[in-house]
C-alpha cells in the first residue's frame, strides 16, 4: 500500500505537515527537553501557543474585536447544553431549526432547560433531500436565539444561507468551521467540536459575542459557563493543552497555505469532483439536492448494497479508509476535510470507478 487516506468523520485526518512538526517536537518542544504536554498551562511557553492560536483563528476568521474564542472541553454536545444555558436568560424558549441528526441531537439537550421550537426544516426538492431556504424559516417572537447546524455530518446536508433575524444566531460548525468563508458578524454563538478541521478531539472552540455574557442561568456548570471561561481566558481548569497546541499549529499551517479562501476553493474542487463522478454513474447515488450537497461529508450509496462489504474491504486494502456510513445512515461517507488533499479524492474515484468496472 502506497499510500494511505483517512475519510473519517471524526475524529478526523490532521494535515501531515502539521503531524510531522508535531512528531518532531513530540519529546523535546522549543528545546524545553520535554513535550508541551507536559508543560503547566500557566507557563509562559504554553500562554504563548494559546495566545499565538487565538490570533491566528481570529485572523483565518476575520472574527471582529466585539467576539471571545474560547478553548473548552466538552465537544460539541457540551455547548448543545452550554448554549440554552448561558443565552436564554429570562426567556423560556428558542427556535431549534431540525435539518438532520445532529440538529436534532441539539433539541433534544435544549429541551432539558426550556421548552424550545423544533422546527423542521427539511424538505424534498426534485426527489432530493433539502433545506427551506432560510429567509422561510417560521420563526417565533418568544425565541431568546436561533440555533442550526450548518453542515450535517451524518446526512451530508449543508445549509449555507442565514435566517433574517435581530436574534442571536447560534451555530454548531463542527464539520464546516474553517471550510469556506463566514461572517463572524452575522452569528452570536459559533461553536465546533475540534475533531475534524480544527485538530483531535477533546477541544471545543466556542466564538461568543461579548453583549451575550452574563445571563448565565445560576445552575449552569462553571465550567460551561462562558462568561467565567472569558474571564480566566478559557483556563478556569486545566485545558486540554495538548489539543490546543496542536489546534495552533493547524491554524499556522492554514494560514501557510492561502487561509480559508484558498482552502475554499479547494474544498470546492474536491467535492465537485466527487459529486459530478456520482451524478454520472449509474452504479452510485447520492441523495441530497445539489443546493444542499455538504463540501465536507459526501454520503454515498451503492444501487446494490448487497456489494457494500466488498466495497468497503477492497476500498480498505486500497489504502481507502474509514467510508463506511454512519450507523444511523448506512451506505458509504466520504468526509473530505481541509486535510483531505484533492489527490485523496481523485484516489477515491479512481477506486470506485475501478469497483464499478469490476461488479456493474
Ligand atoms: N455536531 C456535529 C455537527 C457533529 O458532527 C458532531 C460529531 N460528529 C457533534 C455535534 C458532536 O460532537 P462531540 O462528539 O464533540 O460532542
């Protein structure tokens, strides 16, 4: 096997510049004759990495003065009761808008601490599966926030336009942060788990405009509660140091290759590229409208599926790894991160074109 690819949802490939820096450093980091994970994260080696990678998040994200980063743990189902929590405040309820799995999982944790509107939002477009456009989203008067998910992992749904509203915007980026141009400015809370393009798991990054602090309810755990993460500059307790500096060096190398407007445009190439070989073979399908199609995680299915292991084994030996669907979902999923270079994906079609040759 020449070489290997990693299509996993998450936790996700890291780019291999960034794993090799890190494997180089990984005993002896900036000559310190130790690892930076074994550094206290008050030192001012390690205040150095956090205060170099929000800067760089800020610059790939043009993310206004008016806006905390916070570093936390937790994942992304730890702000799905983080965000209700810090943001409701007087109110009683919130617009949950239920476009696929992972929306939904977000509902289903709000409705813990509110009563919130879950509002579907899936339609079905010319046979496909798709999104309302946003500017017909029925939003209620009540709702202290809006909350979405603008990339379905599992369903490999993308959302890409926004609610007109005056209240707060609260997104979960997980699998879309840093993949294509946002306006930091149109969002009140954006949060994302780190697995997949941020770097391993067991960091959250969570972007919060200053005017939503302080209405914490009083039961919120300290540790989720943003306005005592934005005071102690996200080190109330330990944080996980290690996934941190590794979160920067995946910023630094972002921004070494053009930012998040170059990475775009190739995330826009591989998907095309992927998407147009589906829609042109009569051997596999995907069942998302083109206007809804992820850039991020391409669910596939094969006509046949009684051919599902086979493809999966030879896919395997192929150097092809981890595209087997979600369980809930089924199928094949590709998921092409910022890591995943175009040769990955023109492997994966090279692989299917090849399989289809061979079981047509
Ligand atoms: N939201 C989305 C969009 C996800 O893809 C995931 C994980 N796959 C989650 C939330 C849950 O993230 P975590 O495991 O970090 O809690």
């Amino acid at each position: 096997m020449d070489k290997v690819y990693n299509f996993c949802a998450g936790p996700a490939m890291i780019p291999a510049d960034v794993m090799a820096q890190a494997q180089q450093e990984l005993i002896n980091w900036q000559g310190l004759g130790t690892s930076v994970m074994e550094i206290s994260h008050r030192s001012k080696e390690f205040l150095a990495v956090a205060a170099q990678s929000e800067q760089d998040l800020r610059d790939l994200l043009n993310i206004p003065a008016n806006y905390h980063v916070l570093f936390c743990h937790g994942g992304a189902r730890g702000q799905f009761a983080a965000v209700p929590l810090n943001l409701l405040g007087e109110a009683t309820t919130a617009d949950y808008m239920d476009g696929g799995f992972w929306a939904h999982s977000a509902v289903e944790e709000a409705s813990k601490y509110c009563q919130p509107n879950n509002i579907d939002i899936t339609c079905v477009k010319e046979g496909k599966k798709a999104i309302l456009p946003a500017a017909e989203w029925p939003l209620s008067d009540e709702a202290a926030f809006v909350h979405f998910c603008p990339n379905e992992t599992i369903d490999g749904i993308e959302i890409r336009d926004l609610p007109i509203t005056d209240k707060p915007i609260v997104a979960d980026m997980s699998s879309t942060i840093l993949s294509r141009q946002i306006d930091v400015s149109k969002y009140g809370v954006i949060y994302a788990g780190a697995q997949k393009n941020i770097g391993p798991a067991g960091l959250t990054i969570v972007i919060v405009r200053d005017d939503l602090l302080g209405k914490a309810k009083s039961i919120l755990p300290s540790i989720l509660d943003y306005t005592v993460l934005v005071d102690k500059e996200s080190m109330f307790n330990t944080p996980p140091t290690f996934a941190w500096y590794l979160a920067g060096e995946v910023f630094k190398w972002l921004k070494s290759v053009g930012g998040v407007a170059a990475m775009e445009q190739r995330n826009l190439a591989k998907a095309k590229l992927l998407y147009d070989f589906i829609d042109h073979s009569n051997f596999y399908i995907n069942d998302v409208h083109a206007d809804n199609r992820s850039i991020m995680n391409v669910p596939f299915q094969l006509k046949n599926p009684n051919l599902d292991e086979a493809f999966l084994a030879q896919a395997d030996i192929a150097g092809l790894k981890a595209l087997k669907g979600h369980r809930v979902a089924g199928g094949m999923r590709a998921s092409i991160y910022n890591a995943m270079p175009l040769d990955g994906v023109q492997a994966l079609v090279d692989f299917m074109q090849m399989f289809e040759k061979n079981n047509a």
